[in-house]
C-alpha cells in the first residue's frame, strides 16, 4: 500500500500488536516479496506523530477537536471562501497516496466534484501526466497504458526508471531482483538509459550515460533507425508509418549523440536489438518530468508499436484486469484544453490543471485561488518552487487537509481530518492491478477495526461532501447518496460480481494470498478507445511538440560541451517521497540527503568531499553537503526529494538524522513540458560553490 508494487503481506497480530510482518508467500504475483517499507508499516501504525483525532490550528498550536465539529469547521470555511469569491476559488490538490487508498478512489473524488471548482491539481502533473496524454492521444485513453511483460521478455529496456530502488512504476513488478535473475536465466539482457548509474543500471547488462533531458533524440533516433534499416513489422490496426518517417528523418544516431552522449553506433545496436523482437522499452520519471516528456513517450509508443513488440508477448502490453477501468468506463478517456489556467494559459487534462500553476493562481490584488483543500498530498515539498508555494499558502483565506500528519504544507491548515491507517481499513488495488505484469486480484480486509474515535478516509469524504452540500440547501441526488453510502467492500463486491470473472469479495476473501488470473493476454485492437479503433503513430497534439526540440537542439549541443551542471532527483528503495521519515527502521544507516557531484567536477571548482556547499538555480539557493561519487556522469548533480523538514512546525522527519533540503526548492514552475505543462523536475541548471561561512 505504499509503492505501485502491491505485494501481498502477511501480518501476525497479538490483539492490537503487530507481531511480524512478512511477504505473502501465496500471493500469485509478489510471490513472497517484500522490501523495508512493507516492514515499516509497523512504525506508520505505532507513530506516536501520526494524527488520529481531527485538529484545529489555534496560531502555532493545535488543538484536538471531534469529528462533527472538524467537519463543519471544514465544511464552512470551504463553503465560505465560495460564497464569496465564487466556485472556482478553491483549489483542491490530490497527492499520492490517494491511489493507493481504496476509500479515497471510491469516494475521495466527490469532494472536489462537490466543491466544482475548475482548479484541480494532484501528483499527477509533478509525475506521469506525459503519459496519460499519449495514451490518450494515441490509443483513445488516458489509462491504455502498456507495461513491459518482463516474465516473458528477451530484452528489457529501462530509461529513467529505477525499479531496484522504486520496485517499478506505471508498471506493477513486485520482486523485480527476482524477476531480473529470471530473465537472465533466460537468456535475456537489461539495458538502462541513465545519468546516474543506478541501483538497476548497477544489475544491468549494459549502462549508458544520458545527458539529462536530451533522451528525446536518442528515442526518435532508435525509430529512426528502425524504419531506415526496414526492420518496421507494425501490425495491421497502426496507421501513419510513413508520416513518423518523415518527422524522424533528421533525428540520426549522429545528431542524438552529440546532445546525449550516448554513442551512436550504441543507438544503432540497440536498435536492432529491439526489432528482433521479445523486446520491451520503458521509461518513467526520468523521461516523464523532463523537458520533452510528451516526446519521449511517444517515441517509446511508436517503437514499440513500429517493431511488433507492442501487445505481444514479451513486448509490452495490456492488462485484463478483473475490474475493468477502462472498460469499463469507470475512468474517463481524457481530455485536453477545455479550460485553462488563468495566469499562464496552460491547458487542462483530465479535469485538472498543472500544479506548476499553483502559486501564480494565488498571486496578486485579487487572485483567482483563495483557499486550498489537500488530500493525502504535501505540494510544498512536492511540487516546483515549494518554499514559494508555502508562503501563498499561508496567506490563504482557508486551508484544509485530508492527511494523518502535520507536514510541510499542512502546517498551513486551520484544520487537519485524519484518515486510518492503511492496516485499518479493507483494501482492493484498483489503480495497480491496471499496470502489473500478471493478472491477478486480491482482496484485503482491515487488519484492525478502526477506533471508535477515528474515521475512515471515505467517511470523511462522504461526511465533508454532504456537509457542503448543505450549506449550499441541496440535497444529494438519491444515487449519490448511495454511492456515498456504500463502503469500499461494497463497491468493490458490486463491480467484481458484476464484471462476471466468478470473483466477489468473499470468493477472494477465502484465498487472501490473491487469485492468479493468468499471464497478460494480448489485447489489441478491440481494447482501443480511439474512435476507429487503430493507432495513429504521428497525432498532432504530439507531434506539434518536435519543432521546439529541433529548435532547442543547438544549445543541447552547446550545452553538452559546456561546464553547466544540472540537477537531477534521485529515491531511495528506503525513502517514500516526503513521507515515512519518522520511522527509524527506514531512517537508520548512512545518511542520504547529501548532494551527489562526480570528483571531477568537485574538483574542477575547488570543493571537497562532505564540505557544504550552496547550489543556486534560477528560483533559489539550498545549503547541502555535497558527496563525491562517480555514480553521476560528469555535469550532473543529484538530489533526493521529500527532505528538509526542519520547517517550522512539521511533524514528519523525526527520525532522519540531518533534515536536508528541499529539492523542490530548487526546481522552477517556469519550466513545464511543453504539451502537457507536467512539471520538469531533472535537469535543473544549478551552479555549485563552497557555502559562504562554511
Ligand atoms: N524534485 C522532485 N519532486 C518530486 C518527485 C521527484 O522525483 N523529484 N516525485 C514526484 C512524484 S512521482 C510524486 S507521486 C509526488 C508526491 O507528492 P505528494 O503526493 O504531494 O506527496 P507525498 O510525499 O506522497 O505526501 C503524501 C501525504 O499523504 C499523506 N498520506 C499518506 N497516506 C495517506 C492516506 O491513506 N490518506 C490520506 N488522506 N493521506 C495520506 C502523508 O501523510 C503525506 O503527508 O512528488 C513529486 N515530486
Ligand atoms: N522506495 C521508493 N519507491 C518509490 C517511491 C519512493 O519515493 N521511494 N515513489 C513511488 C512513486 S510516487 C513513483 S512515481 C515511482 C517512480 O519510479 P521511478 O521512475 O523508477 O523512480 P526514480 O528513482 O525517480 O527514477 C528516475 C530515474 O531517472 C533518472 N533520470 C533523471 N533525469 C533523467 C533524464 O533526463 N534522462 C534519463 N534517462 N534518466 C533520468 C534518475 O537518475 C533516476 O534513476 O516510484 C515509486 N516507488
Ligand atoms: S515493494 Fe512496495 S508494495 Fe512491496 S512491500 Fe515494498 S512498499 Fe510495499
Ligand atoms: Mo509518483
């Protein structure tokens, strides 16, 4: 319930105490796995920290409060700041865990839709938006989204992921070490892409330094090669081959190695590798919030769509999951531009804008957000510019937050409404068993029933909804008050026995390691939304965004050669974004938080190894201690995020012994990838120099 993994766990309890923690040996597609943060939901559930009773901020201190009058407090200082300054005054921002939380996918949503505001943000847009938009754009829905079918594949290839340290993304592979040392058994090969030499690119069979943020020529590049050498085998339902010809044309090995430093006869290889099918590409965060996010994906779509490896076997592929989001239309398709942000002008998706656009939407004499309500998200650590973004909130009419802590943004709220804990209520992997590399479904029932005094994340969104309808004198429509009514159990019953697979909660509650509903099938064409259901490899929206890339091109060059350094993040397998840092089990050890700089460069400008050091971007500068590794490739420095809760106030990051710094504080909500707007957090310009007074 932390990662995208899902591992099923088994937890030995005495009463109210955990006794052990262990991976399910007979879950279907964890198969026994289990990393330190499954562990470590012990110390979330013991956290002394760990709100559990509603609180109201009273100047610095808070004070505990009940649930009605939480919720009505809530209710009315959301209702207020509408009345007078219209719907659209409030923004909602959805952090991460909401995904992993069947309470807040089952009913968390109603609350914004409620609140019908148009300025929705979540994580989305700091994370994988790029690739909602060319899954929309090329196979008709936002959440058509292939994984690499690994158990099957011959050759893996892996660009600005890190699954050793993450456990995978957009791509459910829990024991990916395992399932590495298979695919080597079968002869198979990893090849990473990465400026940094990784945890994975440190098991794989070849590592190839990526100057950040020109993976875009090296991607265009492989097609290119593909359809110039004649290896294209596109299956009979994708259309436009020879227009990606054309587009690609000028986007050579050549061209790609003098911006990447990736060799091009490396490129070539790869290439060809890749036709010979068995093979599948994947990339993730480092190609994703990255300058030409939209690019990359879509050339990863388009060779995997040009060679015959998508939707076959050991290629990459789609899920048939036994409940069915996309379809069954339970997630909507996408869409694109039907609003936009008032400052910027940049485009929705979905229904939510950029979160980049956050702060500058409550800037100024009468500015367009006046209140923020969060769920399960902390955008001050999380999000571009996050200092900045923190000193808007404060000033905020209203501020409300749905979370079990005092984080760096939730400091801000006049008040905070606790959900349980993830071993306190029943759980169903909606979103995740869309993206794993096995069929499967498993039910988990709450561990320990909630106290008395404490509040499921689905009541408060039921409570907090109904409560604003309220004071608006409506009342809910008579489906909507059962959809609020019925518990996630419910819901989840209802679509599984209506979906016909023989599946119910109690059939799945008889095998609680999980039911294995067979490898990945493949699924194409009647699985497209796209209104003829073929793919069309050169969709404009996309495309459109080729002309800023052989634009910026001379300057990548320029760049390659210079002695400018770019920051780029980094997590760790025992981080969790800005979170869990209050557990010791995962805290104790060598301190991560330093600042990542190849020798050469420390010495090309005089620093010395563990020496604090100051780096400056465009938007500020942090002070970080700096470690030498030659793991980064020379002209790259990297930083973790979700560090640096010495803010005043917070309650999260007991545990870490030096508090670190904020990357975010670093990262610039100017620069936003150019389709999407989804935020660009790697390949930050940043100057290094020996911290004054240090
Ligand atoms: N520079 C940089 N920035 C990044 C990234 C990066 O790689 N580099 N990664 C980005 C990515 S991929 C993501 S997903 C975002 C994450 O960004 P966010 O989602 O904004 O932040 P999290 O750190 O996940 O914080 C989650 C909050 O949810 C709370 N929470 C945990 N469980 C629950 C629950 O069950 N219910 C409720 N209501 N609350 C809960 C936690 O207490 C915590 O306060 O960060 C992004 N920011
Ligand atoms: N332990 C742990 N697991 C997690 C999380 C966590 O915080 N901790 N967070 C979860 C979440 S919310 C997500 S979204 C996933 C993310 O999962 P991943 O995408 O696997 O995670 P990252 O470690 O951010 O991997 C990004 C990689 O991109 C590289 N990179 C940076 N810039 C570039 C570039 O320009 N080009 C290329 N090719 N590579 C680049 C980085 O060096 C890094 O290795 O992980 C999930 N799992
Ligand atoms: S890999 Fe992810 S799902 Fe598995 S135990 Fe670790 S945090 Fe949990
Ligand atoms: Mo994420």
């Amino acid at each position: 319930m932390l990662c995208e993994a899902m591992c099923g766990l088994e937890v030995q309890v005495r009463g109210p105490e955990i006794v052990s923690i262990r991976g399910h040996r007979d879950d279907p597609l964890s198969r026994g796995h289990i990393c330190p943060k499954g562990v470590a939901l012990q110390d979330l559930h013991t956290d002394p920290d760990r709100l559990r009773r509603p609180v109201r901020r009273e100047g610095d201190a808070w004070v505990e409060i009940g649930w009605d009058e939480a919720i009505d407090l809530a209710a009315d200082l959301l209702h207020g700041v509408q009345e007078r300054h219209g719907r659209d005054a409030v923004a909602t921002y959805l952090g991460n865990p909401n995904v992993h939380s069947l309470g807040a996918l089952t009913h968390g949503t109603s609350v914004p839709r409620t609140l019908g505001s148009r300025h929705v943000f979540s994580a989305t847009s700091v994370d994988q938006l790029p690739h909602h938009v060319v899954a929309w754009a090329m196979y008709g829905h936002q959440f058509l989204l292939p994984v690499p079918d690994i158990d099957r594949s011959r050759l893996v290839v892996l660009v600005g992921t890190n699954p050793m340290a993450s456990n995978g993304s957009l791509w459910t592979v829990p024991d990916f070490p395992a399932r590495l040392r298979e695919l080597h058994d079968r002869g198979g090969r990893l090849v990473v892409l990465d400026p940094r030499r990784t945890e994975t690119a440190a098991v794989a069979d070849e590592h190839h330094f990526v100057r950040p943020g020109t993976d875009a020529t090296v991607l265009l590049a492989l097609v290119h090669v593909v359809l110039a050498e004649g290896l294209a085998r596109p299956a009979a339902y994708v259309d436009g081959l020879d227009a990606l010809r054309l587009l690609v044309a000028d986007f050579t090995p050549e061209v790609a190695e003098r911006v990447s430093g990736v060799a091009a006869q490396t490129i070539r290889g790869l290439a060809r590798d890749v036709a010979g099918g068995g093979a599948a590409v994947h990339g993730r965060m480092g190609v994703s919030t990255q300058e030409f996010g939209v690019l990359c994906q879509w050339a990863i779509q388009c060779l995997m769509a040009v060679t015959g490896n998508l939707d076959q076997p050991g290629g990459t592929m789609f899920t048939t999951p036994a409940i069915d989001l996309v379809g069954r239309g339970l997630v909507g398709r996408g869409h694109r531009g039907r609003t936009t942000s008032a400052v910027r002008g940049l485009p929705e998706f979905a229904g939510e804008l950029p979160v980049s656009v956050l702060a500058e939407e409550m800037d100024g004499e009468a500015p367009a957000i006046r209140a923020l309500l969060t769920i399960a998200g902390n955008p001050v650590s999380s999000t571009p510019a996050g200092s900045r973004l923190s000193g808007r909130i404060a000033s905020l009419e209203a501020v409300v937050a749905i979370d079990p802590y005092v984080n760096e943004t939730t400091r801000h709220a006049h008040v905070i409404l606790p959900p349980t804990g993830p071993l306190e209520r029943d759980h169903y992997d909606l979103i995740f068993h869309t993206l794993a590399v096995r069929n499967t479904a498993r039910f988990s029932p709450a561990l320990f029933e909630r106290p008395e005094d404490a509040r499921h994340h689905w009541e408060i969104a039921r409570d907090l909804t109904l409560a604003l309808l309220r004071r608006r004198g409506c009342r809910p429509s008579v489906r909507q008050r059962l959809r609020l009514m019925a518990s996630p159990r419910m819901s989840v019953d209802l679509l599984l026995r209506s979906a016909r697979t023989g599946l119910s909660v109690r059939r799945l509650s008889r095998t609680p390691g999980g039911v294995d509903l067979g490898p990945l099938q493949p699924r194409l064409p009647e699985r497209l939304r796209t209104p003829d259901r073929r793919v069309s490899l050169t969709p404009e929206v996309v495309t459109d965004g080729l002309a800023l890339l052989r634009s910026r091109l001379p300057a990548l060059r320029r760049a390659a050669s210079s002695d400018e350094l770019l920051l780029i993040g980094r997590r760790h397998q025992r981080d969790n974004n800005s979170w869990m840092h209050n557990s010791t089990r995962l805290t104790r050890g060598r301190p991560r938080h330093q600042l990542l700089m190849h020798p050469d460069d420390l010495a090309a400008r005089g620093l010395a190894d563990g020496s604090l050091v100051t780096v400056t971007s465009d938007v500020s500068s942090v002070r970080v201690d700096v470690r030498a590794s030659d793991e980064v490739m020379r002209g790259v420095v990297s930083l973790p995020h979700g560090y640096g809760h010495d803010r005043p106030g917070v309650r999260m990051g007991h545990a870490v012994e030096v508090p670190g710094v904020s990357m975010n504080d670093l990262t610039d909500p100017a620069r936003v990838e150019g389709v999407s707007g989804n935020a660009v957090l790697n390949g930050i310009p940043v100057v290094v120099t020996p911290a004054a007074g240090a």
